[in-house]
C-alpha cells in the first residue's frame, strides 16, 4: 500500500487504479519541484559564477584600484582596470534615460487612464507594446543613424557615437514599460478618492497632480526604478549608440562606454581563456548584478508597500 | 501615502474668485495637452523608427538577399545563415524553456497549494531573476556552457544560455494561464476520483493551453530579438548556415549589429534590411500570439 504523505489532503482519498496513479502522480509532482527549483539554482549559478570567475582578476588587480581607478584601458601596456569611467558611462546612460522615460512615461500613463477615451487607448496602447517589442539590437541602429545625425547640426562636434544618443534611444526603450507599470498603478488608487476630489471642486489636472499620483506614489516610484534598471542592464542599444570609449566625463556628446558595452565589446573582440581580460568580464559583471540587484530588491519592496495600501 | 495629513494651505480652494478659477481652467487645460502630447509622441517615435528602417532598408531587400550567405561585399551579402541560426536558436530553446518552464509553473500553481516559505522564496526568485540583464546570462553560458561544459559558441550552448534567459518569462506567463482557469474544472475532475495529476494532465493544462501558447510564443520573440548573451558566449558572424547543434551560428541581431558599425557604409542599409527581416519574422510570431489570444476569449 502506497503511504501517502501526510500534506497532502485531497490525496488521502486514496483513488482507486492503485499504484500506478500514485506513481505518477509522484513522479509529476517531483519533477515539476525540479524544473521549479532550476529556477533557483540559475540565481546561485549566476552569483557562484560571477564571484569564482572575477576571483583570479581581483588576485591581480585590487578591488580597492578596481573600484576607484578612473582609468579602465584593458589592452594598453600596462593595463589600468579602474572601473569608475564604465560606472560613470552606465550612469549616465541611466540617468539621462530616465530624464527622456520618467516625465514621458508618467504623462502617457495619466493620459491614459484618466483622460484618453476608450479608442485612443485602443490606439495607443498596441502601439507601445509595439515599441517594447522592438529588439534592442534596433534601438542602438536608431541611435546611431537616425538620432545622432538629427544631434549633429544642434550640438557641433558631437561624436558618432555618444552618450547622448544613447541616453535618448534607451529612454524611448524604457517607455513602455514606464508608462505601463505606472498606469497600472494609477489605475489600482480607488475611484471613491478621486470622487471626493471631485466633489472639493478640484480640476482634472488637481485631481491627478494631488490625489492619484501621490496616492499611487510607491506604485509610480516603484515603476521607474524598474525601468531605470532595466536602462542600467541594456546592452547591444548602448553599446551601438554610446560608443566603445570608456572615459570618466559627463559630456554627453562624448563617446563612452558602459559596463555592458564593455562586456560585449570584448566578448566580440578576441577575450582567450585565462587572461586578465577574460576575467575582467566576471569583475565587471558582478559590478552591473550587485547594481541591478539593490535597484531590483528596492522595487519589489515598494510595490508590496503599493500592494498593501490597496489590498 | 494615502493620508498626507493635515496641511496648513488647503491645496486647492473652491473659490468663487473668477480670475483664479480662469487660471486653474487655463493650466488645466494645458495640463491636458501635455499629457496628450507625451502620449502622442509614443506613437509618432514608433511612425518615424518604422519609416527610417523602410526607408533605409527596402531597397537591399530581395529574395536573393534572403537567400544568400554572408559574404564581405555589401552588394553581394545575403542573411540566409542568420536567419537559419536565428530559427535553430528559437526551436532549441523552446524545446528546452517551455517543458521546464511549464512544469515549474504547474508545481507553483498546482502541486504546492498551500504557499510555503519555500514556494514564495522560489517565487521571488524568479521576480528577481527576470530583472537580472540579459547580458549576465551572457556570462553564466559563457563560463558554464562554452567553457566548463565545452560547447563553445555551438548552436546548443547559445540555445541553453537563451533558454535559462528566457525561462522566468515563461513561468510567469504559464503561472497567469493556470490562474486563469476556473477552480471548480480542478474540483470536478478530482469528485470523479482523479489524482492531482490527472486533473492537472487532463483538465487544467488543456484549458490553460491558449494561453500558455500566447506567453510562449511572445518569451519565443524575445529570444529571437535578444543579441547580447549570444555575443557573450562567443557568437559572430558566420558565412554559413549551421547544420547541427555543435555548429557555429549567427542570427539576425548579430548580423545587424556587426554591419551596423562596418567601416564600409553600405553595409549599414543591408543591416536596416536585416532588421526588416527581423521585424517582420517577430510581427508574424506575434500575430500568430494574437489569433491564439483572440480564439482563447472567444
């Protein structure tokens, strides 16, 4: 007689066929709880794989001059492995996308949830999955031949490929999902709060400035941090439209490099196995996932704060 | 958030004073306006990348550009290799992301009930795996596939390093389709005297399927536009076509990207051309996602 563990309740009804139901329903149940816990050991392989592999980097260089070196120039003789011109590079992307995403974003989403009639938001929003459907590899084409030659006459002495352009096309990348996270949120602040504005006598434009944004304000803060790590971790869009030049500026209209770029731009050259260049794409690896990660933990957290308040 | 507490101006005033109630009307209205213009300027950027890739790339399009191999000539090159890559890479990791994925879902779902710490760990897990770059990924197949397991830049070592990229989209999507699925098709099938299983077997997954095929396809076109953890295990340009899981392989983006910065100009209208490919391969991927959603509803 085949024992049935005590938890699981709709089992100990025992159904009859006997052992070879029992049997399969074990080994699905099993092998179900493996693909599951794959899942988890693809996060542990990712961080044992970082650490292990940018182990024999750091036995040459020291996370100390890793970390504050503002010089990163892995083929010169010697080579320099400060990473702060990559960090600077991927912050400015950042930063700049988001300046382009955030006010862009959150307008559309206000737009559409409390002011677009049914038909625009029909229009409107296939045509942003659309847009976020739109490989990345695309983005960095847009970059680098539509929107720095629109920069070119602006900003003389822009570079072909400069932070600029790249900001601007990773932005226009983060968009969607801006705006579609954030609608989310304005969507989930209970209608009876907009009415009691309402009833104050409050425009439209009072009702959302003052009662549905700041209400769904861990929602929308929520929103963007996720967009800005997304723009943190994109790679082929930056790595066409930004350049292949690490240097530690804040010009935008310079040539750049960020972490991500790097990783590619060496993973494409010529990176053998064993060398320091090799082991340098571990080091800055785990630069950009320690990145990534606070971001992403600090958003899940506000979205179960946003979830709570309206649960 | 909710309660902002008491403030000492009130924020707005009903007044009946005409010129402010004008002016609050006046930025109203513009406040409006704003709103449709960031909203209107989603939809123009789209018109105008779609019109500069036409522009730029219909002229090098023909059907023995489809068909060609790569060649280091502009006006000879052809994408076949690519797009024979870019299929081989989609299929393999579909074989191997959606069974998994599916299942993990269906344990998540359906086995484990009553939720755990264990099941929200695994959960978070995959929230967070889902937000980790792809280039990462990159570097996990780099050193766990092309290295340590020794498959280089094979097509199976770019089809693995996808599918674990691309597996936290497909659980998420499956995990939506089971919810989706009413409770008393699980609660009949199990009064007829049926295991978990074959309720799960026979009951859920079935009435799950559509949707679960719309998620999979649209996790299938992420793979197909993702380029970053293939450059990262070694991918490049290929002249030919691969034939077997331990070839070498490039797909599209590759090839855009490597022909985007060619020094040679031309190049750069055969990478819009490749992009055109690109694109319409993925519009039809996801037409074929939006037939199976609309007969889902139906």
């Amino acid at each position: 007689m085949a024992v049935v563990p005590p938890n699981q309740p709709l089992l100990s009804l025992r159904p009859s066929g006997g052992g070879w139901k029992l049997f399969t329903e074990r080994v699905a149940r099993f092998f179900s709880f493996a693909c599951a816990i794959l899942s988890v050991v693809t996060t542990f392989g990712i961080i044992w794989v970082l650490l292990s592999q940018s182990v024999p980097f750091f036995k040459n260089v020291s996370p100390i001059d890793f970390l504050t070196g503002t010089e990163w120039r892995p083929t010169r003789e010697p080579a320099s492995f400060g990473v702060l011109p990559l960090i600077t590079g991927t912050l400015m992307i950042t930063i700049g996308a988001g300046l382009v995403a955030v006010p862009l974003g959150l307008l559309t989403a206000i737009f559409m949830s409390e002011y677009a009639p049914k038909w625009m938001r029909q229009i409107l929003k296939p045509t942003l999955e659309l847009l976020a459907g739109i490989p990345t590899v695309v983005y960095g084409y847009f970059g680098l031949f539509f929107v720095t030659p629109l920069l070119k006459p602006l900003l003389p002495g822009i570079k072909s490929s400069n932070a600029l352009a790249g900001a601007i096309v990773v932005g226009i990348m983060i968009l969607p999902l801006v705006s579609s996270l954030c609608e989310d949120a304005l969507n989930a602040v209970p209608k009876a709060m907009r009415e009691a504005a309402y009833g104050l006598g409050a425009t439209k434009m009072e009702v959302v400035t003052k009662t549905v944004v700041p209400a769904a304000l861990s929602g929308v803060m929520a929103a963007f941090i996720l967009a800005l790590s997304r723009a943190l971790g994109e790679t082929m869009a930056v790595a066409l439209a930004a350049g292949s030049n690490p240097q530690l500026t804040f010009n935008p209209t310079e040539s750049i490099q960020t972490m991500t770029a790097y990783i590619v731009s060496t993973a494409k050259g010529d990176a053998p196995y064993g060398t320091i260049k090799y082991d340098s794409l571990f080091a800055v690896g785990v630069t950009l996932f320690s990145f990534t990660l606070v971001m992403n933990i600090f958003a899940t957290r506000l979205v179960k704060k946003f979830r709570q308040a309206y649960a | 958030m909710i309660a902002n507490g008491p403030s000492p101006t009130p924020s707005f005033s009903a007044s009946t004073d005409p010129a402010l109630l004008r002016r609050r009307k006046r930025t109203d209205a513009i406040f409006r306006g704003l709103c449709f213009a960031a909203a209107a300027t989603g939809v123009l950027i789209l018109i105008i990348f779609l019109s500069k890739i036409v522009i730029d790339g219909l002229p090098r399009l023909s059907w023995s550009f489809l068909t060609s191999e790569l060649s280091g000539r502009p006006n000879r090159t052809g994408i076949w290799p690519a797009v024979v890559g870019s299929l081989w890479i989609m299929g393999l990791t579909a074989a191997l992301a959606v069974p998994v994925g599916v299942a993990a879902a269906v344990y998540l779902e359906e086995f484990n009930t009553r939720k755990t710490g264990l099941t929200e760990f695994i959960q978070l897990n995959i929230s967070n795996l889902s937000g980790v770059p792809s280039i990462v990924y990159g570097l996990l197949g780099l050193a766990v596939f092309s290295r340590f397991m020794n498959l280089q830049d094979s097509v199976i070592a770019g089809a693995l390093t996808m599918g674990l990229l691309v597996l936290p989209m497909v659980i998420i999507v499956t995990q939506e389709a089971l919810r989706a699925v009413p409770n008393s098709y699980r609660e009949g099938s199990l009064a007829l005297g049926s295991t978990r299983w074959q309720a799960i077997r026979f009951q859920v997954l079935p009435a799950a399927l559509p949707g679960i095929m719309t998620g999979v396809i649209l996790a299938m076109s992420r793979a197909v536009g993702e380029t970053a953890p293939l450059i990262a295990i070694g991918a490049a340009s290929q002249v030919s076509a691969p034939r077997g899981l331990r070839d070498e392989f490039t797909v599209l983006p590759i090839q855009v990207f490597d022909w985007s910065l060619n020094s040679k100009q031309a190049f750069h209208q055969t990478a819009a051309s490749a992009i055109l490919v690109l694109m319409a391969f993925l519009l039809l991927l996801n037409s074929v996602a939006i037939w199976l959603r609309a007969r889902a509803t139906k």
